[in-house]
C-alpha cells in the first residue's frame, strides 16, 4: 500500500498542466488527475483510519461509514456543479458493481488460490445482502415509474436518462430520503448489537497502533479532501474532451474509470486482507462500500444536486439497473452459505468483464479499432 504514496508527485503535475500557460493538455491532464487522485485517497482514507483508532470503535465506526467513499463524493459533487448528471449516475453503477464483482471476485480469487476454501460470517454478509437489495429496489422503482409514464406519454427514449418530470423528482426526492433513513437505522443496528467475546490476534498479527497523532490525522484529512476538490475539478474539466480524443463515451468513463480511480486504495486493502485469510474484513469492505453508496452517497447526491439549480433524479438507464440487479443477485448467491472458493472469485469477474463490454459497446462512439478487434465490424 505505500508504494500508492509515490504517486503523490502527479498532483503538482497536475497544477503545473492546469495553470503553467502552454502546458495544458487535456489527455494529459486527465491522465495525470487520475494517477493523483488514487494517493490522495489513499491519504483521505488512512486518516480516518488513524481517528478512528484515537476515537474509540464507536465513533471510529461512525466516521469510517461516513466518510468511506469521501472521495467519491467530492468528485461527485463537483461533477454536479458542472451538469453531468449522468456521468454522475454513471460513477454510482460503476462504483456499486466494481465493489461486488471486481473487487469481491479477485478478493475470492486470490484468497481462494493461497487459501482453498475460506470461510466468513454468514450473518454479517446476509444483512449487507439483504440492505443491497433493497437499496437496487430504490433505484427500479423511479426507473420504472418513468419508463412506463415515458411510453405512455409517447416519448420513450432507450439511452438517455435526461428528462424533465416533476413527479420523478419528487419521487426520487422521497426515496433517496427513505434510502438514507435506512442506511441511519442500519447504523444504528450495527453500534447497538452487543460485542461478542474480542478475538485473540494472530501471532503474525501486530496489534494496530496510531501512527498519527489526532491533529496531525485531521491536517491530512482537510489536506487530502482539498487536494482531491481541485484535482476533480481538472479531471471533470476534462472528461469530455478525453471521452472524444479516445473514441469513448462520458458514460464509459463514469463507470468504469471513475470508480476505480477513487476506491483503488480501498480495493487493494479488501484484496489483502483475503490474501491474509481475513475474508469477513475483505468482505465487509468490498460489500460495506457498495451498502454505503446505494444507500447514502447516491441518494445524498439527489439532495446536494438542488443546490445547483437542477435535481439529479435516481432514474437510471435499463441496463445499468439490470446490471445491478444481476450483480447483487450473484453476489447473495455467493455468500448466503458462508464459503468462498476461487472459482467464485473467477465467475464474479467475468460478470464484471461481461458488463464492462456491454456498457462499451452500447456507446454510440465505439473506436472502429475496437470494433475490427471484436468482430463486430
């Protein structure tokens, strides 16, 4: 993991591309935000694992369910401040199906190759399951709602998410509203439940203490959240002219790239930890950061979105609703009997994989090359 730390010399990189005259490059740029952006949410994160340490368990479970997907949310926001409500909703996808198919797949692959079989609290799993499935429910019901008012109406349009609807933004208001009122209770549930008997550590387990102190946490906690607003503002400054120099979609980018870029030091964490047989933390982070951006950052986007002039609906495409429909279906089916081999790790990334050509190909701006490599033209 901190190898991730040496990336940080792209983030003045970055300044010196967005303000020295002559230097911009939007490829470039986009690039270089993107290599940045990867240690400074490695640092976002790191500090508020070390306050959670100086905390105590309750509070530093309190601050790791709010501020896990920080990052994400930052560069979310900004993306609203410049309308792009669907690259947006696009990183939401992206994010909830890269924590349950590819980082969940290479977490089961490489615990299942070092370790055979490994096994996790079925419990924990099943609850995380169950709040996600939910959480896919809040995103069908105002997608359907509007496909079936967009036929009756007589203005179907299969690929764009863009409408003007009244009564789809107050149902998205009313359901991001009872979504982050269920992710609360399930805070809620979580503290409450009584510890069980703490478990001895390993003998090759050092127990963790606080590297830093607690304002030293915070000045890399307010260093790291300024770092990340100015280098989203550059990257999103950025994503259209990249999306075309590349022959991509913004779509694309926004649920594949995006994602990726803002939980890399997160994913490697969940892939460590199965590597080291510990499948009920990997677990926990890979499905625990799905919950929390189903159930709290997309529907908090909704809210932050009216500050801005012009709501984010939750109504999304049909095939970024299936995919995550299928996606949470699989990942249940996973882990309802509490084992994990290797070969599950395989099957959910070849869903990842299958997705991600899906979400390329449906693009109107699919790069020729591309099509020749494939077959399809």
């Amino acid at each position: 993991m901190k190898w991730l730390r040496y990336l940080i010399i792209f983030v003045p990189i970055a300044f010196g591309l967005e303000f020295i005259p002559g230097l911009k490059n939007d490829m470039a740029l986009f690039v270089v935000c993107c290599l940045g952006l990867i240690p400074l949410a490695g640092f976002l994160g790191e500090a508020t694992e070390e306050l959670a340490v100086h905390t105590g368990p309750k509070v530093g479970g309190l601050l790791n369910a709010t501020l896990g997907n920080a990052a994400e949310l930052i560069i979310s926001i900004v993306a609203l401040s410049q309308g792009k409500f669907e690259l947006v909703k696009a990183s939401i996808t992206g994010s909830i199906l890269g924590n349950l198919l590819l980082i969940l797949g290479l977490s089961l692959l490489v615990g299942g190759f070092r370790h055979g079989t490994q096994r996790f609290d079925r419990q924990a799993t099943g609850v995380a399951a169950s709040m996600m499935t939910l959480a896919v429910i809040g995103l069908i019901i105002p997608t359907l709602f509007e496909l079936l008012r967009a036929i009756q109406l007589g203005r179907f349009q299969a690929f764009t998410t863009e409408v003007t609807d009244n009564a789809l933004n107050a149902l998205s208001l009313g359901v991001a509203a009872v979504l982050i009122l269920l992710y609360v209770l399930s805070l809620i549930f979580i503290f409450r439940q009584p510890a069980g008997a703490p478990k001895p550590p390993a003998p090759d387990e050092p127990h963790h203490t606080p590297q830093w102190n607690v304002p030293t946490s915070i000045g890399v906690l307010v260093a790291s959240t300024v770092g990340i607003v100015f280098l989203s503002e550059f990257l999103v400054g950025t994503v259209e002219p990249f999306a075309k120099a590349m022959g991509l979609s913004e779509f694309f980018i926004g649920i594949i790239i995006i994602p990726l870029v803002g939980n890399v030091a997160e994913h490697i964490v969940a892939v460590q930890m199965a590597f080291k047989n510990k499948m009920d933390l990997a677990l926990t982070i890979a499905m625990g950061s799905s919950m929390q951006v189903a159930l709290l950052v997309g529907p908090l986007l909704v809210f932050i979105s009216l500050l801005f002039g012009t709501e984010m609906t939750l109504f999304f495409s049909v095939i970024e609703v299936a995919a995550l429909t299928l996606s949470v279906l699989l990942a249940t089916i996973i882990s309802v009997d509490g084992e994990s081999n290797w070969l599950e790790g395989a099957q959910l990334l070849a869903v990842y994989v299958i997705t991600a050509l899906g979400f390329f190909y449906i693009t109107a701006d699919v790069p020729a090359a591309a099509m020749r490599l494939f077959g399809a033209g």
